[in-house]
C-alpha cells in the first residue's frame, strides 16, 4: 500500500496557477452587466434605505417621547411661593379659628 506523498513546492505553485487560471477564466465568461439593472438596483437600494432611515427616526423619536413622558410623570410638582394676600388671607382664617375656639 502506497503511503500520502506531499506535494513538492512545484506541484503546489503549478496547482495554485492552475486554480488562478481557472478563477479567471470564469470571470471572464460572465455575461456583461446591464446598465438599465444596476440603475434600478441602486434605485431600490436607496429607496431601501430611506425607508430604514425613515423608521429608524421614528423608533428613536418615540423612544425619546417615552422617555420625557415617563420624566414628567415621575416629576414632583413644584409649590408656588403664596402671594402676600394668601398669606395674610391664612393667616387671619387660623385667628378666626382661634378665636372662635376659645370663645
């Protein structure tokens, strides 16, 4: 029984040559590109990828209307500094009170 036998270098470089050959000669055979195909392909790409752009800014924007919601509920509403006549309107109601207690 013969036994595996490595290839020498110029087997390997002739093997390699051959592959190229062969890789570009089937290049070669390919039928030419049409202009009026690779217009429309582009076309459709770029209408693609408006598409894309155009859900991608809507998801992001409905993100960030979640988020200020959320912010705005979660906010703690801020108290208003009572006027001089609230003040005073308060006030003379708690010495009603006490007097009307302690009467």
């Amino acid at each position: 029984m013969a036994g595996y036998k490595d290839p020498s270098f110029e087997e390997r470089t002739a093997r390699a040559q051959e592959a190229r050959a062969k890789a570009l000669k089937l290049l070669a055979d390919r039928p030419p590109v049409d202009e009026a195909v690779v217009a429309q392909r582009k076309a459709a790409q770029l209408a693609r990828d408006a598409d894309v752009a155009a859900k991608s800014a809507a998801r992001k924007a409905a993100i960030a209307q979640a988020k200020a919601d959320k912010l705005a509920a979660s906010m703690v509403p801020v108290k208003v500094k009572p006027t001089e006549a609230e003040l005073k309107a308060a006030r003379d109601e708690r010495y009603a009170a006490r007097r009307k207690r302690n009467s």
